[in-house]
C-alpha cells in the first residue's frame, strides 16, 4: 500500500514539474528583434543657450547634430524646429549617428530624432531638446515656446459637469533664475484674439475655462520671463 502511494506522489510531482516547465519555455519569437531602439540625444545640449557651432555668415552657424547609436536600426531621421516660425528641417535616411545643419542665429530650435528599420514598419523617437544658436550681444534668451499638452489638437473635448475644459502646458526658459508667466489665448476665431485679464500672467501652467458645446476653439500660449516673450503655435479642437 506505501508503495503504491509513493508511486502516486511520483507522478503527481512530475506533473506539476513538467507543467511549470511548459509555462516557461524560452521562445525565440518573443524576441523583437525588428523595432529600432529609442536614440539618446547627446548634442546640443537641452536647453542650452549658447550653441555657437561653426559661424558661416553674419545670420547663420553650422551645427553638429550627435545621438546614441541604437539597435535594430539602419537609418536615422533628424528633425529640427524653428521655435519662432515652426518651420521644420528634415535630415532623413541617415546611416551614421551625426548630422551638420545651417541655422539662424539667435534663434531658438527644438530636435529630435527618428530610429528606423528597413525590415520593420515600426519606428521610434527620441526625447525632444532645445536650445538657442548664440546670436551676437544676446544677454537674456526669450523663453522656449511653451509646449501645448491639453486639449490635443483636433481632439473632441468633452466637458465637466459645470461645462469646462482644463487647459493644460509646459514652459521653460533657458536663462536659469528667470520667473515664466502665462497668457492663454482661446477663441473660436483664430486664437489670437485679445484674452481677458483672468488669463493674464498666470503663474501656473493649467486653468480651467468654461466653454460652449459643440463649437470649435482655437488656442495658443504665450510665455513671458518679464523681459522677452514667446508664442506657441495655435492648436484647434471641438468640444462635445
């Protein structure tokens, strides 16, 4: 009788071995070895207010672009922003970890990089700098444009139970001690139009308005350090 109980617990025990074992076999399919890894970028540096680069001519330097070499990746796509006008230079099919541009000088730039991989549709980005190109006799930067977060452009907002919408962003500035104040603009016409003085020299970086249904709003921000100011670009959005 032992006998034939030890026997049951043999099996009982070398079930549950091979189960556990099914459960976790390796599998080379798991592996993603198609999506290109996320690039770190390394120059220049974010928020940087002096890139001098290589001068060229009296409005523009030559700037080096570097990034982290990824896995799975064999091209590289570097974009560059002009905060000012948001016009955007595209450095596409890069096959090395480096790239020259000529931009304007003391003017403020964002940049980020694309990995991609020949073999995969999936791509992946980079954070997002800035930094300003030096730009003679410059002593206090204008702030960065703020970065619009809430509502998204093109998004369908609905609203809360007292029929308002949160409008969230985010500041910065390259000169370190500076103090940034907002005004948020928002109308149903273009975004530009003259805001009341309770969206004036906001401190924080949300308010909460009280908007129409149904209607379609426009809205940008402007950032001041109490000498230079900065404007985002204008998003749209519908409320429900």
């Amino acid at each position: 009788m032992k006998s034939i109980l030890k026997f049951f617990i043999f099996i009982f025990t070398l079930t549950l071995v091979i189960s556990c074992n099914n459960g976790d076999d390796y599998d080379s399919n798991d592996i993603d070895t198609t999506s290109p890894g996320k690039s770190t970028l390394v120059a220049p540096e974010n928020n940087k207010t002096c890139e001098t680069g290589s001068s060229i001519s009296d409005t523009q330097s030559q700037i080096e672009f570097t990034w982290t070499v990824t896995l799975n990746t064999d091209s590289y796509d570097l974009t560059i922003t002009d905060l000012n006008t948001i016009v955007t230079i595209n450095n596409t099919g890069l096959t090395s970890s480096k790239s020259l541009a000529n931009l304007d000088k003391g003017v403020p730039y964002s940049w980020y990089v694309i990995s991609k991989n020949s073999a995969s549709s999936k791509t992946t980005n980079s954070d997002t700098w800035k930094f300003y190109v030096a730009g003679k006799g410059i002593i206090n930067y204008a702030p960065f444009t703020a970065e619009l977060k809430t509502p998204k452009s093109g998004s369908t907002i609905a609203r809360d139970g007292f029929g308002k919408v949160k409008f969230t962003w985010e500041g910065s500035d390259p000169d370190a001690g500076d103090t940034l104040k907002y005004t948020l603009y928002v109308d149903t016409i273009d975004g530009k139009q003259t805001p009341p003085s309770s969206q004036t020299d906001i401190e924080g970086e949300s308010l909460e308005l009280e908007l129409e249904a149904a209607t379609t709003y426009y809205w940008r921000v402007k950032t001041s350090d109490g000498v230079n100011s900065s404007y985002s670009n204008v998003l749209t959005f519908n409320t429900e």
